[in-house]
C-alpha cells in the first residue's frame, strides 16, 4: 500500500512537471520570438546607420579641399607621471567636404576661424599624455574633428589631419 501511494505522488508530480514545463516553454518561446524581433529591429537600425556614415565617408579627391592654418602649435601635454614635462609639436590642417550642404555657408569663413579652429585642437590635445598621444593619434584627430563638428554645427569638416607631428 505504502508502495502505491508513493507511485501515485510520484506520477502526480511527474505529470504537474510536464505540464508547467509545456506551459513555460510556450511562454518562454513566445517572449524569446519578441525580444529576438526587437533586437533584429535593433540590429537593421544600427547597420542602416553604419551605411550611411560609410556612405558620407566615401568621398572623392576631387570633392576635398585641405585647409592649412599655416600655425605651428606647440602644446603642453597632460602630465604622465615620470616627472618629465612633454609638449607636442602639431601642424594641424583641416579636410573639408566641398560637396557639403554646409560649405558655401562655411567653406570661405573657414579661414576667420582659424584662431577658434587652433583653440579646439590644443584643448583636446592637453588631454592626453605622451604616450596616449603617440599610440592613438587616431583618438586625439577624432575627438578634436567630433568637437569641430560641434562647434560649427556642421558635417563639413570631415577629417582633422597632423601634417607633422613631433613629441618630446
């Protein structure tokens, strides 16, 4: 008798095990197909995005201009820690994007600017250290271009270029 009452508990609780685990894997899946929808929306969202940023960047020769300031700045860099003080040496030229929407509007006036253009390159500059300076100076070129874009508003600017740089 004993034997049969644990028999029937144990099929009472196998069968209330399958039947909550049927009810959860409906559940489960049906939460899963929406989440993996919202991050499949997420996803074509972020490429959509990538796409036209590689679209903007793919920019002919012809279609640039270099702006040069013709101004040597030479910038005290952040200190490091060895006790040395380090300064760069930068000859900071713009690329513009002839075909911008922007450049008739900022293309001319570019030159009147020059002292606010130097002024944002050595702010951002003084951030970094030497070091950060010589193995990234990618970072440094895109931080000073995003606030440039920044400052005039505008995407006509589209790259910041050290013609010479020298670190000491």
């Amino acid at each position: 008798m004993k034997k049969s009452i644990l028999n029937i508990i144990t099929l009472v609780l196998v069968l209330t095990n399958i039947i909550l685990t049927g009810i959860m894997t409906f559940v489960v899946i049906q939460s899963m197909n929406n989440s993996n929808a919202l991050v499949k929306k997420v996803a074509q969202a972020i490429d959509l995005e990538k796409a036209d940023e590689e679209k903007e960047t793919e920019i002919s020769i012809s279609d640039t201009e270099i702006y040069n300031p013709d101004v040597k700045l030479t910038i005290k860099l952040k200190d490091s820690g060895d006790g040395k003080e380090h300064y760069a040496v930068i000859y900071p030229q713009l690329k513009l994007n002839k075909k911008a929407k922007d450049y008739a509007k900022y293309g001319k006036t570019v030159e009147s600017h020059a002292g606010d253009i130097t002024q944002c390159v050595q702010d951002v500059v003084q951030k970094y250290t030497a070091k950060e300076l010589q193995n990234n100076p990618d970072q440094v070129r895109d931080e000073i271009l995003t606030q440039l874009q920044e400052m005039f508003d505008s995407k006509f600017i589209i790259g910041v270029i050290f013609s010479s740089t020298t670190i000491q």
